[in-house]
C-alpha cells in the first residue's frame, strides 16, 4: 500500500503544468538583484484585465490538449498591487485552477489570507535574504520583520508558506532555515552578476527547522550552485514538476 501511495503521488504532481505569471511591474521594495529595476525602469506597467483572460484561455487550452492540468505561480513585482489583483483570482476560481503567490508581506492581513484561500491560493512565497541587517539591506527597511511576522498569518489561512532566498556572496554565510522548513531544495542558476548567484527554498510547516549549506563556485561566465546539501533528516527535497 505504501508503494502504491507513493506512486499516485508522484503521478498526481505530473498531471500538472505550471505557469509562472508576470502580472505587474509595481512593487514596495526595489531589492538589489531584482530584474525590472536592475536597470531602471522609466514606466511601471501591469497585465490589464482582458489580456489576463487571454492568457488564462490560452492556457487552459494548451493543458486541455496537452492532457496537464494548469496550475498558476503569479508574480510581479507584488502581484498584490495589480489594480484589477482580485478579478485576475476570480478568473482562476471559475476554472478551479489552484496557484501560489510570489509576494512581499507588506499587504498581508487576516482577512486578506482567508480571502487568498477562497480565492484557491495553495501557496504564497516570501522571501529572507538573511539576518535582519542584510535582509533589509538588499529589500527594505523593516522587511525583515514583517515577513517573519506575516507567516503566522499566512498559516493561519490555511495556505501553505514558502521562503525563498537568492544566495550571493553578501548572505551566503547568513543562510539558515526559519523554524518550520520541512522541503529546501535548490531551484536555478541565476547569473546575473558577480555577486548574485542562485536561489533556493523553504516551505514552512510548523513543524520541525532544518537547514542548509550550498556551495558557490564562480567563474568569468557564471556562477554555479553546487549540488551537495546538507541537511538533517527532516529534511526532504522538494519535487521538481
């Protein structure tokens, strides 16, 4: 039985396809190794709404044909701040099409979580990038707090939280798992600079903490995560679709 669990599983997160959403320029941060302002960005612009239910169409109907699933990462800039933010959720909630939000902390509310979770929000991600002094260094002051403070909230909604940071030689020595973390894994390569390298992931649970250590190699073309982890043994690396 337990074989059999085991592969329904591993089948079930295949159905799907997943589609990473740009829906708005505008943000309240403007973080050092973000790539719309990286730089500057004279006109901050947003997805408007009879675009979005194209796109949406567009792919509900490639996913018909390709026998998948959709399933939704919206982002931004905070995707919160898109003037028609609730209209664009509402098109996803026809379809019954869940979705995670990639996110800042700042707009976070109770009732605007229970909202999210009607709304067929699965996941929202925020970010750490370090200690609190690092953090709001490359975000924004007070960040940092807030986004440790939001995750309550977040879970208290029954959404499921992830924590991704982007790794560089400014944190490296910084990166430790929030208490929580049960999934950490690697995600992509991202040379962007010298001093941005990659990113990586927590999903938070509440239950127990683990962390970390990714090496960083570089070289004059590009910065390589390396592949060693360590981790402790409740830990798991988190499926790739």
């Amino acid at each position: 039985m337990r074989k059999l669990n085991s592969f329904t599983s591993r089948t079930r997160i295949m159905e799907y396809f997943a589609f990473q959403w740009h829906i708005t320029d505008s943000c309240d941060q403007r973080c050092e190794h973000c790539y719309i302002f990286s730089e500057g960005h004279p006109k901050l612009v947003e997805m408007p709404l009879g675009r979005a239910q194209q796109v949406v169409d567009d792919c509900v109907e490639m996913c018909r044909r390709m026998e998948r699933l959709p399933y939704f990462y919206i982002t931004g800039g905070d995707p919160i701040l898109h003037s028609r933010f609730w209209d664009i959720l509402a098109l996803l909630q026809e379809r019954n099409i869940p979705f995670t939000i990639l996110g800042n902390p700042f707009h976070l509310t109770d009732e605007v979580c229970r909202r999210l979770k009607e709304y067929g929000c699965d996941k929202y991600q925020l970010s750490i990038d370090g200690m609190r002094e690092t953090h709001d260094a490359i975000r924004k002051s007070g960040s940092f707090d807030t986004t440790v403070e939001k995750i309550a909230v977040i879970r208290r909604a029954g959404i499921r939280c992830a924590v991704m940071t982007t790794v560089s030689g400014t944190n490296i020595r910084e990166i430790l798992s929030p208490s929580g973390a049960t999934v950490l894994p690697a995600s992509r390569k991202a040379p962007i600079s010298s001093r941005w390298s990659t990113a990586i992931f927590w999903n938070v649970s509440g239950r127990n903490s683990s962390s970390t250590r990714i090496p960083v190699r570089r070289s004059t073309s590009k910065i390589t995560c390396g592949r060693s982890f360590s981790m402790r043994k409740d830990c798991s690396r988190y499926p790739k679709g």
